[in-house]
C-alpha cells in the first residue's frame, strides 16, 4: 500500500505537547520536558531512522528479523569487561530465549545448550546460583526454570533437583508471610512471586517441609501468611524519588502503588506486577485481587503511570516512561481487568474483551517508535544522554515485546476450562485470542499489520501458555 506524508493519521494526543502544564520548574519537569522532546520526532515518525517503515497510522514496523539477529547474537561470548554479567547467566538466557519465543523463533534447539550452562549452577541442597560457584537465589532460580520450561522436554525438565528445591524453598518462608530470596537475605515481593510460580510449575507439595523454620512460628504451608503480607504491600508514601519522599500526613490518602515489602516503601511498577501476579497464582483475580487490594486505588495509580504523548510507562511517580515497564506495569492490567470482569459464565467460552482500562494505541506507539534500535533490539527510551547511554539490552528487549504481546491479546481465565485441579486450577486456567487494537483516528481499524503481531504469553509466568502446561503436567505426573 502506498501513501503519503498527510494520509498518516496519528491522533494529537501522540504528537503534541499536553494541554495542561505544570509551569513549575523542577529537576524532574526537566528531564521529562526532554524526554518529550526526544520522543516527540519518533511518535511523529519524522525522525531519520524511522525512514520508509511506517504505517498509515504512524505506527512503526516491527523489525523483526533484526531483533531476532540481535538476541541470537546475546547468547554467543562476551567481552572481559562484561564481567559483572556472569551473576545473571540465567537471566541473560530467559531474556533472550523467551522474546525469540514471542518473535515466533522456535527456542527448543537450545535444550542442549541450556541444561549444560544451567547444570554447574544447580546447588546440591536446593536452588541454582546466578553462575558456577554461586549461592542459590531465586532471582537466578526463577529465569533458569523459565528457561527449562521454555526449551521444553523431559531431559530439561528432568535437571531440576525437585526435592531438593522444596527444602530450599521452605528454608526462604519467613514467619510474616513473605520468602527471602537468599538464605538470610533480603525479603521482598519479587522473592514471594519467584517462589510461587517455582511451585505452581513444578508442582511442588504446598506443605512447609518439616525442617522449615517457619513451622516455629505456627506457618504450615507455603500460603500461609502469604496474600496477608502481599495485601500489606499497598504503598503508604506519596512519590517522588526516594531521596524525596514525603510521608503522607492525615488527611492525605495514601498513593495507592504497591511497593516491595509491607513496611511503608515506595510504589513501584515492577513490584506491582510481583503482587498481583503472585495473588492470582493463588486463586481467581476476581476473589484474590477484590478481597486483598484496594482496587480503586490501585486503579488511580496504575492510570497514572501512562503518559502522553509518549504513551509508555513510568515505574513510579514523577519518573520517566521506560519500555521494560510495558511489561512490569502493563500487564497488571490484564490481571485487574480480569478481576473486574470476573470469571465468564461456562456458556462464553471466549469472553468479549473488556472496554480497555488503558490505552492499548498509546503503548504501541511508543514501544514500535520509541524503543526500537534500527540495528535490532530494544531499549528504555530513545535519546543519549551524558548520564545513560540508551542503547539495546536484552532486558528491555525482552520486557518490551511482553508488553508488545500482552497489548495484542485478551486475556481471560475461565475455571472450567482447567485440567489443573486444587490450589492452582485458576493459574493453569488462562487462556487468550489476538485482538484488534484500534486507533483514536480511525476506531474501526486495526493499528497494526499482521505481520507485526507477536505469539502469546501466559500472564502470570511469562512464557507460552503450552510451555507452562507442559512442564506442569511433566510434573504432576511424578510427584516427590
Ligand atoms: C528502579 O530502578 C527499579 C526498582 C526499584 C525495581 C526493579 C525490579 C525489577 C525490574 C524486577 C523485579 C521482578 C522480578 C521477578 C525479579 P530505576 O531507579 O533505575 O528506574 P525508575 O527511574 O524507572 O524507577
Ligand atoms: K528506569
Ligand atoms: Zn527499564
């Protein structure tokens, strides 16, 4: 299809500055006046690099062949100076095997590769380290189940030393509810939702082993406490960057964020999406999110994290949009918005989608126009600055395309379409269908062009729904 220049429609509201402006001058109105400014040539498609690769609407194509060359090659060596990456090793393979998932790349051809990079960092008494040599930690043990999941098969499966991770697990339940994430490290939300898709996946028995220290304190399984402590989470700072937080005093309502642990911190996207996925392993959306959150403000602050014109996300208030939290904040929404519709009567078997709670344009346009490097991959915003060289990363690679996905699809759970029984029947019980994301200038079109549509990921573990069946149902098959 041809056009020119004046057929693109992009609505205002992606192309100009906002109505309403802060006159107030701050150092954060101006880092964000310039991020503006630095997004506005993308969102407008007139910046060079976009040159002959975008749509009617504005919208840029999805370079995928590139993105595709790029995390190929982020599995392959590294340089000396990358030194401080050989603590995420598992991270840097779950980043890149899971967004060549959703680019359509069949990642099972890395089985071999993956359990032998992933065996010398299993430990012996439960867990895999980051590296060879290194503590268990279940922000390592969290993308190496991932990534087995993602390859697939019994000898992937089989690696993981189940028994062994049970103890281990037990051993990081604390007596309020919450999971350290190192053996007498830091506690937070990250190590409460790592932990629970580790034993919702592999099906591990939800009874505390008997040397669990948190039996002492009256705790029998892995729940116990747990959505208490999750519920506790809801932020009771108003925001700002840390070094500025004011604490809220009466009168003032409370942010309505979710931060990391209970005790008052600062409302955080990427801690947000740990909650509300950790509630909804452990039941319906509609019973765990209604019953342990405040909702309306949750609803309030989650709003308040998409920006226009740039139409990504922030992490948190009067912070800057970043394309990893497409992901950490926008897929809360297909869990809230999934707890506001409820589960579907068993005669729909398809629910119709919601009347979207967030702009599904606006995103899009800012991951396609913002975020993509021309040479492949993608990145937190556009722009170099003396302090942040914004280049690629397989991190915002990966995070940016779930957004990507979770934007193209409905997500819904329907109960009786569960073979899971028992405490996660709910969990194994999403499915999704592609949709159409229609734009502001022409409601009855679709943005984006079919070759630009990405797979689909389970909502809750981020990977494809099969691959969480299917080590899932390995599992259920051999119980320890
Ligand atoms: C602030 O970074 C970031 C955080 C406080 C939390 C980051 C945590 C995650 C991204 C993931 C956690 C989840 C799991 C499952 C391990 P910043 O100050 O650089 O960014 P900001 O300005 O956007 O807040
Ligand atoms: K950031
Ligand atoms: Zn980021």
């Amino acid at each position: 299809m041809t056009f020119t220049a004046q057929d693109v429609r992009i609505p205002s509201i992606f192309k100009e500055l906002p109505a309403l402006r802060d006159l107030l001058v701050t150092q954060t109105s101006t880092v964000q006046d310039e991020t503006v400014e630095k997004c506005l040539p993308f969102l407008r498609g007139t910046d060079g690099s976009l040159r002959d690769n975008v749509n009617v609407h504005g919208l840029a194509h999805l370079l995928r062949d590139r993105h595709i060359e790029y995390l190929y090659d982020s599995l392959e060596d590294y340089p000396e100076t990358f030194v401080s990456l050989d603590a995420s090793r598992p991270w840097m393979s779950y980043w890149a095997l899971a967004a060549l998932a959703l680019l359509g790349e069949d990642v099972s051809k890395y089985r071999e590769r993956v359990i032998s990079t992933l065996t010398p960092m299993q430990n012996e008494k439960g867990g895999f380290g980051g590296g060879h040599g290194q503590m268990s930690h279940l922000a390592s043990t969290f993308p190496a189940v991932l990534c087995l999941a993602l390859v697939g098969g019994h000898d992937a499966y089989k690696l993981v030393d189940r028994k062994a991770m049970w103890v281990w697990l037990g051993r990081l339940k604390q007596p309020d509810g919450g999971f350290q994430l190192v053996i007498g490290g830091e506690e937070d939300v990250r190590g409460a939702y790592c932990a629970m898709v580790i034993i919702s996946l592999l099906n591990l028995p939800l009874d505390l082993p008997p040397e669990a220290e948190a039996r002492q304190h009256g705790l029998r399984t892995f729940v116990s406490g747990l959505p208490e402590y999750l519920s506790r989470c809801e932020s009771l700072f108003f925001g700002g960057q840390s070094s500025i937080l004011t604490k809220v005093t009466s009168g003032q309502t409370f942010e309505g964020g979710l931060s990391g642990k209970p005790s008052a911190a600062e409302a955080h996207g990427a801690y947000a999406f740990c909650v509300l996925a950790c509630l909804c392993i452990l039941g319906k959306p509609e019973d765990m999110i209604m019953k342990y959150m405040d909702v309306p403000l949750l609803l309030s602050w989650l709003s308040a994290r998409q920006y226009a014109p740039e139409g990504g996300y922030s992490g948190r208030t009067n912070k800057l949009v970043d394309g990893c939290y497409s992901h950490w904040v926008g897929d809360c929404w297909p869990l809230i918005q999934s707890a506001l519709r409820g589960t579907p009567r068993e005669t729909d078997s398809v629910p119709p989608p919601d009347t979207c709670l967030y702009s599904r344009e606006g995103l899009a346009r800012y991951i396609l126009n913002c975020c993509q490097n021309k040479l492949g991959g993608l990145r937190d915003k556009p722009g170099k600055t003396k302090a942040m060289n914004r280049q690629p990363d397989s991190y915002h690679t990966c995070y940016t395309l779930t957004g990507l996905s979770g934007l193209q699809h409905h997500h819904y759970h329907n109960g009786a379409d569960s073979s899971v029984t028992g405490m996660f029947a709910s969990a194994f019980s999403w499915r999704s269908i592609s949709i159409k994301v229609s734009s502001t200038a022409g409601p009855d079109q679709d943005i984006f062009d079919d070759v630009d549509r990405l797979a689909s990921f389970h909502p809750l573990f981020t990977i494809p729904h099969k691959s969480a069946d299917a080590i899932h149902r390995w599992c259920e098959d051999r119980p320890i």
